[in-house]
C-alpha cells in the first residue's frame, strides 16, 4: 500500500461507525498515543471523512503515506506520526 511498498502499520484504527467531527478526533487521540515515526493504518468509510482525515492529519504535521479505496467502499489510511 506505501509507495515504499510496506503495507504494515504499527496500529489499526477502524473508523467506518464515527461520524464527523468523531473520525479525526479519534485518528488524533490515537496518533497522539504513539511514537514519532510510527505507522497508523486508518480504516474509514464515507466521502467527508475521506476527504477531512487525510487533510487534518497533514495540518497537523503527520504524513500520508498511502490512501487506497477498495472495492468494498472502505478507504485505507496510512499515516506516519510526525
């Protein structure tokens, strides 16, 4: 899934039952839990959390290392802790 490609992460989140403003408050509270240069695999689903999680999590200064929607509906999410 990254570019580099690893597709193992050092935490899973899954998302896909929290509603907006939930999903990046989450996705933040579990980045906040980890190291710095550690992986977090998001697992989300819809258009407005695909849309806000990638670009929240850059303003506050972590990495998108990979996003990837799937023929299931869901989109994966591979962040690094800044």
């Amino acid at each position: 899934m990254a570019e580099d490609g690893n597709t193992e992460a050092d935490r899973t989140l899954d998302i896909t039952r929290d509603l907006c403003p939930m999903t990046f408050v989450r996705t933040r509270l579990a980045l906040d839990r980890m190291a710095p240069g550690e992986t977090l695999l998001v697992v989300l689903k819809g258009e407005e959390p695909r849309r806000n999680v990638p670009r929240s999590a850059r303003e506050h200064g972590h990495e998108v290392l990979a996003e990837e929607t799937g023929p299931d509906g869901l989109t994966r999410l591979l962040l690094r802790r800044a």
